[in-house]
C-alpha cells in the first residue's frame, strides 16, 4: 500500500511536484504518465527515500518515508532509469555482489528465483556486456527482485527498447504483480500505461491532473475520436461520446475523416492541450 499526501518538489526556481496526493492498492499496477520532465522521477525517488519532499507525506505499507526510510528500504525495490549494472562482471556475479552488500538470506537460491522470474536463469554465467538491451533490463528487475520486496518501482522500465522487447518486459512485471507485489512505475509511453496499468495517474508540469483505469481515463473525455484532416493540411480531432454519434459525426464532416477508438494521448492532449511523446 502507498499513499502519498499533498507531496511537494521544489529545485531553486522549477516546481518539479506541486501539491500530488493518491493511494496505490496491495497488488495493483499503478503506472505514472507524463512528458519529459513532468515530475515523475522526482515523485519516484520521494516514494524511495531518495529525495527528501519540501511538503507533505508518503507513507509505504504503513510507514513515512523520510522518518522510517530504513524500513521502507527493506519492503521495497528498486529499478533505476540508468543501466547501472556491473558490466565486466556476469549476470550472476552482479545478483551475487548485491545480494551480499544487502544481506540477503539464503542469497544462492534466492538469485536462482530471481533470475527465473526475468526468465534469465539460462545466461546466468553470461557477462553483462554481452547481454542484449532488454536483457540488462530484465536484470536490473531481477537484481530489485533479490529481497523479495512486496512493492517494485520502476522508473521509466522499458525506455529505448524496441517494441516487441518492450511486450517481454511486460510479461515480467504482469507476473510481479501476480505474484502479489504492488507495483509502481513511471512512463511516457502511452501504450505501456494503457496495457499494462491497472490504473494510471496522468502528470502534467508537477500537478496529477486526473487518476483512473485506463477504460475510465478515456470514457471522461469520449470514448471515440473522428479525426479530420482539413483543407489547409491542419489536423482536428473531435472526441465523441459513442460510437453512432461518431459514425454521424464523420459523415456530416467533409471527405477524410476517420472513426478510431480514443487513446491515452488523446486523454492527455484534452486535458493539458499539449502531446506527451
Ligand atoms: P520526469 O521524470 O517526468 O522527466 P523530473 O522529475 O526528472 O521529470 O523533472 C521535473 C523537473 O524538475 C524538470 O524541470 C527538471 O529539469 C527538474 N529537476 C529534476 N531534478 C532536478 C535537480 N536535481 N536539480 C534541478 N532541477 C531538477
């Protein structure tokens, strides 16, 4: 369970977080979304005991996190932006390095659950440097998997990878949360928020300007989209409550129309009037 209240983010003169409350459920996949610079490391590494709030409070599975990080640090794990692996090193000698540095009891077959988890338990002797993109990603889960945590956050998880090695990924953290963990992760793809969260906050300049499953995100602004492209090349998106209305919609509209469904980025751009990607 976390729950965060009224947190706040302040560097010199930029308001990185502003005011941001929401709880996250036992077991659910909450997903974070936002531009480039939207706040979402920031609230991240609140939540992780790593960056002190100005205001408010976090509290992970009952406990503050700036009074009782030490404990917090113990239920949690960690999956950085940064490709922070050890890559002179094999992929089971950096879970082992790790292990050790946390004191991670029987730490031998807790690197094999680890590794079976990530699918990875066959390039176990393999060296970092040799592991392709989504694997080392795949291992820096895996290493966060190492004491057991029952929340996981992930910044930015499948940032730079190909799509199809992006689904893998996916797979990976659905079991997590299957497995009972909470999860918790940022991201700027829409896709990723969409299909895998069970629910997502939606962050725009430090402020989470709405907070719903993916479904109902869509349903606040219309469910279907008639695009037009207008004479002079301009694209106009009208959002539309169903999908006769659409239809109708399309036809009374010039030529060139198109009926889709709506998508989180049209969410976002309803709600913000900017793109997220
Ligand atoms: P996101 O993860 O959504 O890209 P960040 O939390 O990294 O957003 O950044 C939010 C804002 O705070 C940005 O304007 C960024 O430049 C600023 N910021 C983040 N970290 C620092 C820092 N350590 N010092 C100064 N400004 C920062």
């Amino acid at each position: 369970m976390i729950e965060a209240r009224e947190l706040r983010k302040t560097y010199e003169t930029v308001t990185a977080v502003d005011g941001v409350s929401f709880s996250v459920g036992t077991g659910e996949i909450f997903g974070l979304l936002g531009p480039n610079g939207a706040g979402k490391s920031t609230l991240i590494r609140m939540m992780t005991c790593l960056t002190r709030p100005d205001a408010g409070k976090c509290r992970i599975s009952g406990r503050d996190a700036v009074a009782e990080a030490g404990a917090i640090k113990s239920l949690i794990g960690i999956v950085p932006q940064e490709n922070n692996l050890d890559r002179e090193l094999t992929a089971w000698e950096n879970l082992f390095i790790y292990g050790r540095l946390h004191r991670v009891a029987n730490l031998r077959s807790r690197i094999d659950g680890a590794l079976d988890e990530v699918d990875l338990r066959d390039r176990s002797g393999s060296l970092v440097n040799g592991l392709s993109g989504g694997m080392k990603r795949r291992l820096i889960i895996a290493r966060a998997l190492l004491t057991d945590p029952s929340i996981l956050f992930l910044d930015e998880p499948s940032i730079g990878l190909d799509p199809q090695i992006r689904r893998q990924l996916w797979d990976i953290v659905r079991r997590a949360a299957r497995s009972g963990r909470t999860v918790f992760l940022t991201t700027h793809y829409i896709e990723e928020a969409e299909t895998l969260c069970d629910r997502v906050g939606i962050l725009s300049k430090g402020r989470l300007i709405a907070l719903d499953t993916p479904t109902a995100l869509k349903e606040l602004v219309g469910p279907y989209v008639v695009d037009r492209i207008t004479d002079d090349g301009r694209l106009i998106q009208h959002l539309v409550r169903n999908r006769d209305e659409a239809v109708e919609l399309a036809r009374t509209l010039e030529n060139g129309c198109t009926v889709r469904r709506t998508n989180l980025e049209d969410v976002f751009i309803k709600l913000t009037g900017e793109r997220i990607e």
